[in-house]
C-alpha cells in the first residue's frame, strides 16, 4: 500500500491544478515557483506517476492528474469546512436594544455580562436617550421604555411596578437641623423633568401638607440627578432600581421611611416592523425573569 503523500506537496499540487501554473500556485502559497516545482516532482515520484505535462507556457494536468486533483481538491475543502465548522470563531447575532440613559446606565448595563455568559454568541448593541416614551426610530429590534404600557405596539410586556424613594448626599441629610424631613428635604428638591408632582404625591399619600415645590435645580434624567447629589446637593425621589447602586456604595442615603409607588412602569416593547428572530427571544426571557425574580 502506498503511504499518503506529505501534505505539502499536496496542497503544491492542488494549487497548480486549480490554477494551471507553478508560478500562480506559488504566488498563492507564498512560495517560489522552484519550491513549487520540487514539491510536485516529489509528490509524482512518490506516486510513481507523471501528474503535469510541462508546456512552454504554464502546465496542464495528465488524465492520471485529473482524476487525483478531484479528490485532493474535495479533501482539503472538507478539512477547511470541518476546521471553521469546530474551531474558527462562529459569526456573531446582533441584538440592538434601545433604552432611556438611566435605565440603560444603570441597570441594564450593569447585567449585560451575565447575558454575554449565557450567549456568547450574540452581540448586544445597546443606545439609549433621555427619555423613551416613544421613539419613531424603528432601528432596534428590542425597546425597553417607561410609561403606561398604553402603546400601539402588539408586543407590550410589562417589567413589573417599581417605588421611588428619597434620596440625598449624607452630608446633606446630617445637616437638617430637626433631623432630615419630607419638609426639609423637599426645601431642597432636585426635580426630575416629568416627575415635578412626586413630592405632593408623596406627602398626601403619607397625611403630610406640603406646599408646592418649586426646586432647587432640575434635571432630564434620573441619572443626571443621581450625579447632582453624588455632589453634595439637594434631594430627589428616584426610583428604586436606579439608586440601589449609590446606597450600597454609600454615595447616597434614603433618610425617610417612605416609598411612593410609580406611576409609571418599564415595559418591553417589540416593534411590529421588526421580525422575531430568536435572539430577540432569548433576551426577552432573559430580561422578563430577571424583573420577576430580583424585582429589579
């Protein structure tokens, strides 16, 4: 029995075969057209066999030739198949979420890793604006946005109700004379864009007379007033699931024993242009069990 050539001077002989030149095949692999040469000299006295007819311009293959070249050329493209099938890096599903820029800062950010580990193979593309109550940008398959749930979307699922809470610097909250109050804090009230009537919200639902509270300073995102307090100043009621990061560093303090129960809600919301691919799936449970199990 004859042993199988080296492989080298295979991949010489098919490369000539294919192309019908030493010399194109030894451009294409990076060798000289001498090296070439020598590989399929080789290679036909291993074989015993003449593979080439060498003419004054380029070569062409004898019919012993032919009929090797087709399973040579089959072997080394289910080597390449077989090779990228098991080893080579596997293409890469993008997934394009889209979300308000404090929810997307500061909670869905934070898990991303956590879906990366259970699907590698999708890549998360993650925007965000300042508010998303609606955006006529249909450009993501995956909206999260905050509201009512009172949308024309098909797909509307509801992340669960969510509380707000007060929230100042701790030097802020030490320097109420009486002790921090809903009265005194609200003297010094971050007001949120939107979100101007949660302070009298929160007075009547605890039997407290507050009168209208103008604000120190406001902001367009929860965010942004999370960072105005890190600095030092003033008070705002922020939601549950965006301040659990500040109180756990102890940047920021929830002084009152108090919640106010949101008005409005995180809803996932899958626009109806976009097909349902299982990506989109996938994220959807990830997300959706991630809200009803650490009611985030």
């Amino acid at each position: 029995m004859t042993k199988l050539p080296h492989v080298t001077w295979l991949r010489s002989f098919e490369a000539a075969a294919r192309l019908g030149s030493f010399t194109a095949a030894a451009e294409a692999l990076n060798l000289t057209p001498a090296a070439v040469s020598q590989q399929i000299k080789l290679l036909e006295q291993h074989l015993g066999a003449s593979l080439f007819v060498r003419l004054p311009r380029g070569v062409a293959l004898t019919d012993l030739g032919q009929a090797y070249a087709q399973p040579v050329r089959k072997g080394f493209a289910e080597m390449r198949e077989a090779t990228d099938g098991l080893f080579g890096a596997r293409q890469k599903r993008r997934l394009r979420v889209h979300a308000s820029i404090s929810y997307g800062t500061l909670v869905l950010a934070p898990l991303l890793a956590g879906f990366h580990a259970a699907h590698p193979e999708i890549e998360v593309q993650l925007t965000s604006a300042v508010w998303t109550d609606r955006t006529e940008d249909a450009a993501f398959d995956v909206e999260i946005r905050y509201g009512h749930g009172d949308w024309d979307e098909r797909d509307i699922r509801h992340l669960g109700h969510r509380s707000s809470e007060v929230l100042c610097h701790p030097a802020v909250a030490a320097a109420c004379d009486a002790g921090p109050t809903l009265e005194a804090l609200a003297e010094k009230a971050v007001q949120i864009i939107g979100s101007e009537t949660d302070w009298g919200r929160l007075a009547a639902l605890y039997g407290r007379d507050l009168p209208p509270v103008p604000g120190m300073m406001r902001a367009d995102s929860s965010l942004m007033a999370l960072q105005i307090l890190s600095g030092g100043t003033g008070a705002a009621i922020i939601s549950e699931s965006f301040s659990k990061t500040y109180l756990d560093r102890g940047l920021l303090v929830s002084p009152l024993d108090c919640k106010l129960p949101m008005s409005r809600s995180f809803f996932l919301v899958l626009p109806d242009a976009r097909p349902m691919r299982r990506e989109v799936i996938q994220f959807c449970d990830w997300l959706y069990d991630l809200h009803r199990n650490q009611a985030l």
